[in-house]
C-alpha cells in the first residue's frame, strides 16, 4: 500500500526512557477490604482493591465497588497519576459495562480555604484504645460534617468523590494491600496524602 519506506515505523526494541525494571514492581490485592463491614451487612462499605506499585510507590489504582446503593449495578475505578481517574459502571440488569467517565483533578479550592472553611471529615466509626483521643481531635476541629466510614478503600473513595475533605486517621494498621490502591487512585485527581511527621 505504501511505495516510501520513509513512512514505514521501526518497532525494534529498545530502551526507553520510563522504562521500569520488573523487580522493582509489586501487585497487591485485597479480594474483600472491608470484610468487618461484609460481615455486618454493611455491603456498600465492601471494596475489592488491586493496586501496583513500583520501588514501594503506588502508580495504578483498581478499585471496585461491588453493592452501590441499589444492590443491582456497581462501579469500577482506575487511576494514576500519569493518566487520570476513570469509572466504568456496571449493571446486573441488562449486563452492560458503560464506556469509561473521566473524573477530572479536584478544582481549586483556595478561595474556600482562605473563607470561613469548616471541612467534612472522613473517619472511621470506631477507634478502640484511641476513642478518646479521636473525639476529641474532631471536637476541636469543629467539622461541618463527620462521616463515619468502613473499610479503607471506602474511605479513599469517599475523599475521591468529594463526599469528605480530610481523612483522619491516629490508629495505625493499614497495610500495602489496604493503601496502594487506595493511594493511586487518590493521587490520580492529585490528591495529597501524608501522615503527621
């Protein structure tokens, strides 16, 4: 079809400049974050995370939500930073996977921050040894709103759908598998997370 060699593409291999080394990469999965709350009934705080990460760092985020409000349909998400936010939903009614939805990076807020801002707030629902302590950093906080969530996944989804500012956590215990996917698919609406120090 083409005369002109000029036009053909060479496609030997090669280095290229972002090319990461294969040991240096991590596949975490979390079949069932936030069992507590399956086990509860509480089906709408389940996520199913996957997350990748490279020298320790979340890149890719796949997070699915099983059970949306209505039980027949759920949602999957999947982000980087490099590429964005995407959400495809699912529906167990007619078994169609919608074309992927961009979520765009969070707005500038500055303006908000610099007014009488008084956040929503992302929590847990309990804290055992540190349920004083907590209640107490929300008291003086003074948030607008404090919702109560389950399962670490749930909770990064709550931040990413602009349902809550903060997450504030004093107990540790997530681990890799709660956090990498968590993390990237925060980060790919750029995000910010970070701890005390």
């Amino acid at each position: 079809m083409f005369e002109d060699d000029s036009a053909s593409i060479n496609l030997t291999p090669g280095v290229f400049e972002n090319e990461i080394d294969m040991k240096d990469v991590a596949v975490w999965i979390d079949p069932i974050d936030g069992s507590k709350a399956l086990a509860e009934g509480d089906l709408e705080h389940v996520t199913n995370l996957i997350g990748i990460t490279v020298k320790g760092r979340p890149k890719v985020g796949i997070m699915h939500k099983p059970f949306l409000k209505n039980r027949a349909d759920s949602r999957t998400y999947v982000g980087s930073v490099e590429a964005g936010l995407f959400y495809f939903d699912h529906s167990e009614s007619d078994k169609t996977t919608s074309k992927p939805n961009y979520v765009p990076p969070f707005g500038d807020r500055q303006e908000e921050l610099e007014s009488c801002f008084t956040p929503k707030l992302c929590t847990s629902p309990s804290f055992y040894q540190q349920q004083s302590l907590m209640e107490d950093v929300i008291s003086d906080l003074q948030p607008q709103q404090v919702n109560r969530i389950k399962g670490p996944g749930n909770k990064f989804l709550h931040l990413t759908n602009e349902r809550s500012d903060f997450f504030l956590n004093l107990v540790p215990g997530y681990e890799m598998w709660d956090m990498a996917a968590s993390e990237a698919i925060f980060q790919s609406r750029f995000g910010i997370l970070t701890d005390a120090k």
